[in-house]
C-alpha cells in the first residue's frame, strides 16, 4: 500500500503559493516512489483546487501529460513581478484593532511571493506604524523580519499595558483641540 504522505500537496493558485516548489515537490515524491510520469500527472491533477482546478478545465486543448501541464501552469500561476508585488503590498492597509503580528502575516504571504530582498521587507513592514514605533525598531535595522516581528509585538504589548488601549501602532499621532485643527496646523 503506497503511503498519501507527500502525494496530497494541493496547489490553489494563492499569491503565497509558490507553482514550482509545489510541481518540485509533486515531481520529487513520485520519483522517490518509481511512478511514470502518466501518474503523475494523475496526481497533479487531483491536486489542483479551487481558481486552478476551474482554469485546468478550461484549457482547450488541456495539457496530456505532466510536462505540458508543468510549462502552462507555471506559466500562469508562476512568478509574479516583484513590481507588482510592490503595488500590492502598498495597498494593503492595517485592519481596525489588528495586532502587529496579523498585519505581519498579511504582509509576509506577498513577501515570500514577491522574492521581496531583506531590507525592503523590514523597511515595507515599518512603513505604516507610528513615528515613535518606528524609531526604536530602526536602532536595529541589522535584525531580521521574524526578530522584527517579535520586538514591534512586545513593544505594542508594553505601551498598551502603560495605558494605550487599545493601543494603535499604526495610528498617526495628531493633537487635535475640538475645533478639528491640529496643533501644526495654527
């Protein structure tokens, strides 16, 4: 009896998804297991779900077997421009009462599929907190992402805990008097 582990590796076409590491995967497994490539291709198929499952059967004509398959949907679904990337990561804005590391793993599914560099990933994350915030996180812009993560998640917890609740990393620190001018307005 052949074993399902490392044959159920589903592909749904998400922007984190990465289409060759996903055909790799498939393609290494069935190697291991001495299967042709009509079975894999069998299997890469009963794989694909969701948008890629409905763009497999709208194909005309569809792929006959796994290496036609492998070139259309990595050709479709394959690397996105970083550019575009980009344009997606500024617009993705910080949801009401959403902690730093929520806002972290939205930003970081468009990071791993961007091929973003280290440092743009840093600087993308800081971009939208408060002033202050980010001051202390760039005294140590050697650290990485993760690190990052972890520092603006306990600093977030500490000022919330000094009296800021529910504390705002994100929020634009304005003075405003009951006339709706800001101080650096008058």
């Amino acid at each position: 009896m052949i074993s399902r582990q490392g044959m159920d590796e589903l592909y749904w076409g998400r922007d984190h998804e990465d289409v060759n590491d996903w055909a790799e995967h498939l393609t290494t497994v069935v190697e291991v297991r001495n299967f042709n490539d009509d079975k894999l291709f069998k299997i890469a198929k009963l794989n694909l779900r969701g948008r890629t499952k409905e763009w497999f059967k709208k194909l005309n004509p569809p792929p006959s077997d796994w290496t036609i398959l492998r070139i259309v949907i990595v050709q479709k679904f394959g690397d996105v421009d970083a550019d575009e990337i980009c344009v997606k990561l500024d617009a993705i804005k910080k949801e009401p009462r959403e902690g730093v590391e929520k806002y972290f793993e939205r930003l970081d599914k468009l990071f791993q599929r961007g091929r973003i560099s280290d440092v743009e990933h840093r600087r993308r994350f800081l971009v939208r907190f408060r002033p202050e915030l980010k001051k202390l996180c760039v005294v140590k812009t050697y650290i990485d992402i993760e690190e990052l993560v972890i520092i603006t998640t306990e600093i977030e917890r500490v000022l919330g805990d000094l009296g800021e609740t529910p504390y705002d990393p994100f929020r634009e620190e304005k003075d405003e008097d009951v006339t709706g001018e800001s101080s650096t307005d008058k």
